[in-house]
C-alpha cells in the first residue's frame, strides 16, 4: 500500500515526473485495490454459501 502523504511530497519533490506515469501509477493502484476488493467480495460470497449450507443441514 502506497502511502498518499509520501506519494504527494514526491510528486512534489520530482519535477520531471510526468502527469502520465503520474496516471499509470493512480491507475494500477485503482486495478490493485479492485482486485483486492473481488477477493474479499468472492470470500464473504463463498463464507456465506457455506454458512447458508451449515444452516440447511441443521434445519434439516
């Protein structure tokens, strides 16, 4: 995870850093945290599945 405060005070600091790596880098962060997101989406999903599934088992 890329800390905003030094990524800003780089930005800052570099003046030959062009607004386009500048983008490339907002833009992978933005795949890396979506990507994080579905795992964490499809886990809760499947937990839930099987919880759902303990419950039928007990009913039944």
């Amino acid at each position: 995870m890329l800390d905003h405060s030094i990524f800003d005070m780089n930005f800052m600091v570099v003046p030959q850093f062009s607004l386009e790596d500048f983008h490339i880098q907002a833009f992978n962060r933005e795949q890396t945290h979506s990507a994080k997101f579905r795992r964490v989406q499809q886990r809760v999903q499947s937990e839930t599945r099987y919880v759902a599934g303990e419950a039928d088992s007990v009913a039944g």
